[in-house]
C-alpha cells in the first residue's frame, strides 16, 4: 500500500510517501480502506520532535480516519461498513488497523471527508465541555481559539448545551464565530480578554501559551479552566476559587456516533478549511503549524 512514513523528525520534508507492506488485522481488530485522514497539531508537533516522549520510526502519522471496512476479525463490524475513528497504525495510509474501541459507524448523510475530521477535534471538545466541565444550559462558556479544529466545534456543542458562548480570536475569524452561533466575540488583537469578559463557568484553552495564563481571570469563583495546549495554571485558578486542568481525550464511539448524528441531521457543521491529496501532505503540515488555519484540514486517500 501507498502510505506517508517519516523516518526522522524534522521539517515537513521528512514526511515521504512510499509503498510499504499493508498491514494484517489482528483477532478483534479490522482492516480500513481509508477513504480521508485528518491532520491535528499532535501530527506535526510528533514529525518535529516537539512532543513529549519519544517516538519510535519509522512512523505513519495521523489518527483520525474515514473509510471502508476492507477485513474484519472484530465482533460488531462487517465487511463493506462505512466507519470513522481512530487508526492506531496511522491514517496517513491507504489501509489502517483499528478496532470496536476506536470506531463508530459513518452516517450515509456525512461524507468521508467530514467524518474524518471529526474523532480528535470533536471528542476533544465535547469531552472538555460535557465530561470535564460539566457544561449545562444558562451557563457562561469561553472558547479561546473559536475558528479552529477544536474551537470551532466547541462553539457549536456549548450553543446546543444552551450556554451563553463567547468566542475568541484574531479579527478575520469574528463573523465565522458570530455565524456558528456565538453569543459575543473577543478579537484579541483589539481587546484584552481580561477586562472583556467575566464570570465564566467553563473556559476551554486551545490556544496555550500566554493566553492559558490570560484565561485565569475571566472564571467566577467555583469555575473550570480546561486547556489541551499548555500545562494548567492551576495554583493560580486556586487563588480565584476555581480550577484548571489538562484535558487528555479519549477515544469514545458512543460520542463518536452522537456528534456524527447531528452532523447528519445538520444541528452542526465541521468548517473543512483544505481538503488535500495524501501526496500534498507536506503542505498540510505547513498549513496546520502556522496557527491560522479556519477549521479542519482533511488529506483525501485515493
């Protein structure tokens, strides 16, 4: 099969497209035909070396996938089944091993393209919202980071909730927002967050960095400061009476399947900012890393 390997950390250049062997499905596990693959921040932060941890190569990158069940050892999943999830062997690839766990059934209605842009961003920012911050209707939601994979989504599932959504990003990204349905918008290159807003129950940090820190005192006193970019400020929040913690998501089909049926229904859309062939997958790294990127970049699997 035809897959993007990394055999070094390094620039984009390091990611070659190549033939390698296709692998074999385990008992409980099943063979997908990937249809698209999705590219996250965690893909070029492994192909640079900036992660935690070491990373054993060579490497095929990519977690989120969309495709055909080609074979099945697995209970519950068929042969020709559309599904969408995670692919542990790595998306960037014409087939990948995945499994029960990790894999939920793609609605007719959602293409291979949207389903695959889904499993990180989508669960990250339901399982911040929902599982971690206890997110419920009438309360103040901040998502810091509004237009991107993660924001985006967040925006739309704190609305849904009936939370009182306010936004955040640079000036281009305001009516994108606005038009998911945030209540307010915050361009941090006009104003500054910590006097515009206050008394946050649920603040979601995809930014990192400064902004985690400039988050702390928008929350009220008894509030949640969730940010999947940077360590928590958690001593800090302590002082304001509230908390801060890292999110780490975990894989869910049961959310997986919910988020793809309103997907389906269209309580929801996933902005797909570029949709690439696997063989420009250096130039989806390029464009991910550079921080402005509205929404998804999907890389399509011939």
């Amino acid at each position: 099969m035809r897959a993007v390997v990394m055999h070094e950390t390094g620039g984009p250049e390091v990611l070659l497209l190549e033939d390698v062997p296709t692998p074999e499905p385990a008992e409980g596990q099943v063979l997908v035909r990937v249809r698209a693959a999705s590219v996250n921040p965690i893909d070029w932060k492994i192909r640079s070396g900036s992660s935690a941890g070491t990373v054993e190569l060579p490497k095929i990158l990519g977690n989120d996938i969309s495709g055909t069940i080609e074979v099945s050892r697995a209970d519950g999943l068929s042969v020709g089944e559309d599904v969408f999830g995670f692919a542990p062997s790595g998306g960037y690839a014409e087939y990948a091993l995945s499994g029960p766990a990790a894999l939920a059934r793609k609605p007719a209605a959602v293409t291979h393209e949207q389903a695959a842009a889904l499993p990180v961003a989508a669960l990250t920012a339901w399982q911040a919202l929902f599982d971690r911050g206890g997110l419920q209707s009438g309360h103040r939601a901040m998502i810091a980071g509004a237009a991107g994979g993660v924001g985006h989504l967040a925006v739309q599932f704190a609305k849904r909730a009936g939370a009182h959504v306010i936004g955040s990003g640079s000036t281009r990204n305001r009516d994108f927002v606005l038009g998911l349905g945030a209540d307010e918008y915050v361009d941090y290159t006009q104003q500054d967050v910590r006097e515009a807003v206050s008394d946050v129950d649920v603040v979601l940090d995809t930014v990192g960095g400064e902004t985690t820190q400039e988050l702390v005192p928008v929350m009220r006193e008894g509030g949640i400061l969730i940010t999947i970019a940077s360590a928590p400020p958690e001593a800090a929040a302590r002082e304001r009476g509230a908390r801060a913690e890292l999110l780490r998501m975990n894989a869910n089909p049961d959310q997986l399947a919910t988020i793809a049926s309103l997907l389906a229904d269209g309580e929801i859309r996933v902005e797909l900012s570029q949709v690439l062939p696997l063989s420009e997958v250096q130039r989806a790294h390029e464009l991910s890393a550079s921080g402005h990127t509205r929404g998804k970049i999907v890389l399509i699997v011939d």
